[in-house]
C-alpha cells in the first residue's frame, strides 16, 4: 500500500495536468459546439446558400412535382412536394427520408413509385431541407404531433406513410401515437423500430456530426452506411453532406420503440430490412418486427446494404404494390 501511495503521490501532477487537458478540450469543445437557439437552424447564411444550391441540384433528378405545399403547423412550417401518379383517387404515399437528407432523396425510387400510387414527399421538420423548425421538438410525442397536424392537413382521408431509415422510426412514431388517417406504413431499414443502433454507427457518426471537421469525414460516413459505396459524385450524397455541415439539428434523439408499442398497432405494417445494413443487427431487427407486428409483413432483402432506396427501387416499389393490394383487400 505505501508503494502504491508513494508512486500515486510522485505521479500527481501528471495526474492533474491529465485532467486539466480533459477539462479544457470539453470546455473548447462546448464552446465550440453550443448553439442557443432552441430550434434547427442553419449556422450562417452562407451556409445555408451552400445547402439550398446542394438541396435545388439534388431535386433536378426528381420529376417535377405537381404541387409544391407549406404547412403550417405548431411546431414549425412543413414542406411538401406532391407527385401525381397511378390510381388517383386511392390513398397516396408519403415518403419521409433519412436524417439530414429531404425530399431529392427519394429520386431513384419516384419512377417505380408513380407507377403504383400518387406520392407526397416531405422534408422532416428540425433537419437540414425546406421545412423550417420554429418550436422546440423535444420527446417522442412532439415528434408525431408535428407529422400529426401534416397529415390531418392534407385532402386524402388515408394516407400511406413509407419511411426510410430515420424516417422509417418517425412513420412507426406517428402510428404508435396518433394513427388517425394512417392506412398502413412501410418502412426501409428503419432504425430505432426494431433494433438498437450498433455501437460502430453511434462511433462513427459522431466525428461526421462535427462540422468543422472535414468534408471527408462526412462522406467517408455516407460511404460506409451505403457499404463503401462511392459517394462524392452523388448529387443527394453532396445535399446530405451540406446539411450536416451547415445545420445544427436540436432534435431529441429517437426512443427506441418497445415491443410492447409495437404489439398494440392495429395498422397494416410492411417492414423491408436491409440484410446487409451496418446501422444495427439486421437478423435481430427482423426477427423482432416477426414477433411483435401483428399485422405485419417483413422481408429481407440479404444484400441491401442501409441506402436499400437506391439499391433496389423496383423490387421496392413491387413489394410496396403487393402490400398495397393485401391492405385494401383486407380492409
């Protein structure tokens, strides 16, 4: 014991150097980092030209949507595109995307799309796109309320929701509280729906959420989420890159949905798994949304990796169309 006190005591002004380097990096780095507006926001207008510049040349490989929508609601104001298609006067989808992407993410799957249901796309409120955040987005249920007053607010009595990734949680989100006009929802590799995000994506993502680091930290975290996929060309790849550089997010972070939640919906689910997606355990994911949807449907895709949009837009759209038909029958 003396030998460790006598080692510990010639040792502790390296001790307390140690812990004045730890404690001046956090105080830098809160600094740094603090924002004290309460809502999302772009940093400065400069950036915020970057992203809508990104954002305008991301959205020229969409078709040119039909109606262009703002609406309002308590948290903030919501953008949404309208895109006429198959079959008018059935209920249409509306597509919800990734964090820190929009609308233009949707572009390899519109083609597919329009040929099964007319399409609402929406930019989520508090991310980088149109959508302006204007009331702070705080617990799971201030998360469906704003989506909630989107989709009582649009002409449709029902309403498909199709998410992916984040998008996937913020559809299940809504019918787990306020189902209400939900039809049925399909979601793409949802996370925090069936699954616990892996410990690799939590590491990974948070030097690529800082935003004076560089842009090649960014896009070698959209490249490893799409399996090492090139990205730096990729019109949605640079919009989402520009987003997470130029806006600060104030959002609580999704609430991972309990099987409990889950075994209460009473909505036609369809849940389409990337079995190759490094954002959790695929395997686990789907033999959880087996169990505890019980109007559900799951499939696998075995090589999709977390980008499963762009990589398989007309088995999608085949799937979706499938599930459409068997939701009507059954209704």
């Amino acid at each position: 014991m003396r030998k460790i006190l006598s080692w510990l005591r010639s040792h502790r002004r390296w001790f307390l150097t140690g812990a004045a380097i730890v404690a001046g990096i956090t105080m830098l780095a809160t600094i740094a980092l603090r924002q004290p507006s309460p809502v999302g926001h772009f940093t400065s207008a400069q950036g915020q030209d970057r992203y809508l510049a990104a954002y305008d040349r991301a959205m020229d490989e969409m078709p040119d949507p039909d109606r262009t929508l703002d609406i309002r609601t308590s948290y903030g104001v919501v953008r949404l595109y309208h895109f006429a298609g198959a079959d008018p006067g059935a209920p249409p989808l509306l597509l919800l995307p990734g964090t820190s992407s929009g609308s233009p993410v949707w572009a390899d799957n519109m083609p597919s799309l329009l040929r099964v249901r007319s399409v609402y796309t929406v930019d989520l409120l508090g991310e980088p796109g149109l959508s302006i955040q204007q009331r702070p987005i705080s617990s799971p249920r201030d998360h469906a309320r704003w989506l909630h007053e989107v989709v009582v607010n649009l002409p449709e009595e029902r309403v498909y929701l199709l998410g992916l990734s984040i998008g996937g949680w913020t559809a299940m989100n809504l019918t787990v509280h306020q189902p209400e006009k939900v039809a049925g929802v399909i979601v793409l590799d949802p996370v925090m729906v069936f699954a616990n995000l892996a410990p690799e994506a939590i590491i990974r993502s948070i030097p690529a959420s800082v935003r004076w680091l560089p842009k090649s930290w960014r896009d070698s975290f959209a490249s490893w989420t799409a399996n090492d996929a090139p990205v730096e060309d990729v019109p949605v790849a640079r919009m989402i890159e520009a987003g997470m550089q130029t806006y600060a997010m104030k959002l609580s972070a999704p609430t991972r949905l309990t099987e409990q939640q889950l075994e209460k919906l009473q909505t036609p689910t369809l849940a389409l798994i990337a079995g190759k997606s490094r954002m959790h355990d695929a395997a686990s994911a789907a033999e959880v949304a087996r169990r505890a949807l019980p109007h559900g449907t799951v499939k696998v895709y075995p090589e999709a990796s977390h980008a499963i949009n762009g990589e398989h837009p007309d088995q999608i759209a085949s799937d979706v169309a499938t599930f459409l038909g068997d939701a009507a029958g059954a209704a």
